[in-house]
C-alpha cells in the first residue's frame, strides 16, 4: 500500500491539490494584480513541472543517494518548504484585498 503513494503520480496529484487551494484562498483574498502576479507563478510552476515530466521519460534515473546526501537532501527540502510555506502565507496576509461595499 505504501508504494501506491510513494510515485510521481501521487507527487502530480498532491501538487494539483495545493495548488488548487492556494488559487481557491487568493482568489478569494486578493486584488486583481496579485491575484494575477500569483497565476502567472502558478503558471510558471507548471511549465517546470511538465519540462521535468518530460525529462524524465528521456533520462535514466539518477544514483541512489547516500544516507549523508539523503538527509541532506532532507534538511535542505524542510527549509525550502517552510520558506515557501511562509512566503505564500505572507502574500495572503499583506496582499492588497477586495474592495468591500460599505454601505
């Protein structure tokens, strides 16, 4: 059952998930140019997502990596998520909102 999950299937499909409710939230909470600025970069993730499809299925697999490079690798991957994590959190709090009717 573990295998199932561990593939670049299910790496594409949780993808798909967080960036659908990254898009869902700031379609909700931001003006139009962020709004824009935040498609364009979700935009950009995807053409690099599919380069790397595409490579993939025209190069071999690489090395198995060390236990020293694995958690390397690891470490380095926490940060850069927690880092991404934060950034889009700070858009969706300091972007400019929607105009609200104050009637």
């Amino acid at each position: 059952m573990s295998n199932r999950f561990d593939s670049y299937t299910a790496y594409s499909i949780g993808c798909a998930g967080v960036w659908g409710a990254i898009l869902a939230l700031g379609r909700r909470r931001l003006d139009a140019p962020t709004w824009r600025v935040l498609r364009l970069v979700c935009g950009g993730w995807w053409i690099g997502w599919t380069s790397a499809t595409i490579a993939r299925s025209g190069y071999p697999p690489a090395k198995p990596l060390t236990p020293t490079g694995a958690r390397r690798l690891r470490n380095v991957s926490i940060v850069l998520v927690a880092l991404g994590l934060a950034n889009v959190a700070r858009m969706m709090v300091t972007g400019k909102r929607l105009p609200t009717d104050s009637a």
